[in-house]
C-alpha cells in the first residue's frame, strides 16, 4: 500500500496536538481566566488517599477513583495520590478504587478521617480455566466493538464537568503550567456531531527565561484529549479500513472492575510506511465495550511526524517528535460506557543550527471527567465555546489562591508539580 490508500487528510488531522514554536523577547507570565467570578461556597467534605501495588507498594497512576451510586470521580496521580471532593450533604456511602489488572477495593467514607489513607490494591490473578473465553478471530472482535458503539456507549447529550492539565518541562524543570475545569457537551457516541467546551475556570504560568528564546505552545487545549476518544471518532486512530492498516492479536485476558477483560494487540502492517499507532485494547468480554487504549504513535519518519505536529518553528532550528503516548479509559454508568479519562505525552527535541547541543523538552496533556449530568434541552453558545485551536490565554494571576478550584474535583498535582506551583506562589509574592 502507498500513501494514496490513506484517507484524505488523515495524518494531519490524527496529531491530537499541535506544537507552535516562537522566539521570544519576554519575562515569566502568569495566567488566570474565568467564566464565572461568584464564588462558590465550600460546601463539601475532602477524601484523600494514595492507591500503591499490595505486593511492592509502587504507587498506581490513573487508577479512577469514584463514589458509587454517582458520576463523582477523580483519577490518581503520578504519585497514586487522589482527593474526592464529596457535597456534605452525602454523609455516607461507598468509594470505589479500581485499576487495571487489580481488584477492586470499595471503603466507606466513614474510613476516610481526614488524613491521606494508603489503599493496597491486590493484583488479579487469572486462573487458566477461566480464560477459555477469548474468541478466536481478533479481526472480528474489534468489528464487533466498533458495530456495538450505539448499544454500549451513552446515547443522549450530556454535560460533562472535566478537569484538564498541561505541563511542559525543559528535561527535568517545568516551564509552563495550565489547568482548567471546563464543561464538555458531549453528542451521542452514534452521533457525527463535535463535542464541544466550555471554559469555566482556568490557570497558568509560563517562565520564558528557561526556554532557549523559544516558546513551545499547545494548540488545541482541552480538546486534544476529546479527539484520542476512539469510541466517539475511531477514524482519528484506526482510520476507515483498519484492518487494511493494522495487524491484530490476542494478549493474555486480565480484569477490570472485577470483569474478564479481553486484551487485543494492534500494530501497523509491514507494508504500511505511513506513521500509523501500535498499542493494546481492553475490551469488556461481557458487553464488548471499550475499556481502554493504550498506545503510541510510530516517530521512525521524523519528518512525516514533524508535519503532523509542527504549524511554526524557527528558521534556525529541526524540530522532531521523539515520542508521542495516549492513554483513554471509559467507565461505565447505568449500563451506558463514557469517556472518563485521556492523557498525552510527547517528547520533542530541537536541533538548533550552529549550536552543539540540542534542546529536549516534554509535554503532557490529561483531562479527567469528574461529573456529568443528562442534558435535554442546554444548548451551548457560539461565543461561549472553546475553540478546538486556542492556547490558553496568560492574562492574569491564579497561582496565589490555595483555594482556587473550590468544590470541583480535580487530578492532584504529584510532588514535582507541586514544587512548582509553591515556586510560582514566591515568584508572584516578589512581583507583588
């Protein structure tokens, strides 16, 4: 196959991210945006902890971390740590911690006494006699997932607060800083519509003098994470003829939440030159759902990537994307599966002219749905939508407020992160 056999457009729409690269005359800056300036009372109970391994006590990221009988919901850090924020009114009830491969461990919140608990989770043990369930064709089961989208995936509109991060680190020191809560109005998964945002609330910080004369921007904010949702648009992935493009196979089956999960190997074919993704699916053996893709894209062409990333550069510079990670889960509610949590990484060097040494930096963007609501009749504005090509905004100061995301549940900073906000809080206090 040669690249004709492509759909038109496809690799410059299938970046997810796209990077902008100027130089820069100017001084660290540091961003606040709202939609809403009333505050809101805090009106909720914190529930914290760190999810680790049982067996080895490596902290587990991403684990999605609920209350049941809700659409509440956080996900772990890098650093396993989690804070649920519950309305006071819940007095009791259930928090469910689950994570892939392990079991599932529900406590009360009556646990919780205010201080960070360690919750070990046990890893699955999968007997032999229990994986006589794999199918035998892996082409036809992923057909299967794509035919049962209506069926198993939410089919109304729905409003879906979510809290977004992106982070840009010089090798191993921060340089830029965002985060949002926004509202996402998702369209039925069977649905061509866009999904579309919301802004209400945002942060951020940018400290120029550590980048080389060079800005590294993000376009495409919070909706990146929403395009790698291959449920609601398998063709930014898997494109119109998969199986023409990618190789399937079985893994070994593991568990979910409990359930026997399906674990499916995907590859670019050998004749395929184009940058197309390798990674592993997680399917629901019992509803044939989605549960999660994990998978990276091909960067051995690092021109062809180059293009599907890059809109300006410096004329005095290469710029290669060494590596680019997604990672998508969906959980489930009331027989219905949804987009719950998306995370981007790259890794971008910068080959300067008449230099010696290059300049790497890494990007990651995540977004966590931590509520939702049905919704009938809400239309979203025009001039209240987020554009899929903004770049957060650096306007004002957020840093400073401890309290700054009041009740809207959010992805806990890890340590590093943290340092780096505390460093932005002195920084501010000089300026002032």
């Amino acid at each position: 196959m040669n690249k004709k056999n492509i759909p038109q457009n496809w690799i410059k729409t299938t970046a997810f991210l796209i990077l902008y690269l100027c130089t820069l005359l100017y001084y660290p800056v540091f961003a606040f945006q709202t939609s809403d300036n009333n505050e809101t009372a805090q009106d909720f109970n914190e529930y914290k902890g760190t999810v680790v391994d049982s067996e080895n006590n490596d902290p587990l990221t991403s684990a999605t971390v609920s209350l049941d009988g809700s659409n509440l919901s956080t996900v772990t850090n890098d650093d396993g740590v989690f804070l649920l924020k519950v309305p006071k009114n819940i007095t009791s009830g259930y928090i469910r911690v689950s994570y892939l491969g392990h079991k599932d461990k529900v406590l009360k919140l009556s646990d919780f006494s205010g201080e960070n608990l360690k919750i070990k989770l046990e890893e699955t043990i999968t007997q032999l006699s229990e994986v006589n369930i794999n199918p035998k064709d892996p082409e036809a089961l992923i057909r299967s997932v794509m035919k049962k989208k209506g069926e198993n995936y939410i089919n109304q509109n729905t409003i879906m607060t979510a809290f977004y991060r992106e982070t840009i680190k010089k090798r191993r020191s921060y340089v830029s800083l965002s985060e949002a809560v926004v509202d996402v109005y998702k369209s039925p998964y069977e649905s061509n519509r866009n999904d579309l945002i919301k802004l209400y609330r945002a942060r951020k910080s940018a400290d120029y003098k550590r980048l080389d004369t060079v800005a590294v921007k993000l376009q495409g904010g919070p909706s990146s994470t929403l395009y790698i949702d291959v449920m609601k648009n398998p063709d930014n992935v898997f494109t119109q003829d998969m199986v023409g493009f990618y190789e399937f196979s079985f893994a070994p089956s593991t568990k979910i939440d409990d359930k026997f999960i399906y674990v499916l190997n995907f590859k670019q074919r050998p004749n395929i030159t184009e940058p197309l993704y390798e990674g592993k699916l997680y399917i629901d053996a019992e509803t044939l759902a989605l549960r999660r893709a994990i998978f990276s894209l091909n960067t051995e062409d690092e021109e062809e990537v180059s293009k599907m990333f890059v809109r300006r550069k410096p004329s005095n510079a290469d710029v290669y994307i060494t590596e680019a990670k997604y990672d998508i889960n969906y959980r489930q509610n009331n027989g219905k599966w949804y987009y719950n949590y998306g995370k981007i990484g790259l890794e971008v060097k910068i080959d300067w002219k008449k230099k010696l040494f290059n300049s790497k930096y890494y990007l990651d963007v995540e977004m966590a749905i931590t509520d939702w609501r049905e919704n009938e009749s809400e239309i979203l504005k025009s001039k209240d939508r987020l554009k899929s090509t903004v770049v957060l905004a650096d306007e004002a100061e957020g840093f400073s407020d401890p309290e700054f995301w009041g009740e809207y549940n959010v992805i806990e900073p890890e340590k590093s992160i943290e340092s780096a906000i505390r460093k932005i809080q002195r920084q501010l206090k000089k300026l002032n």
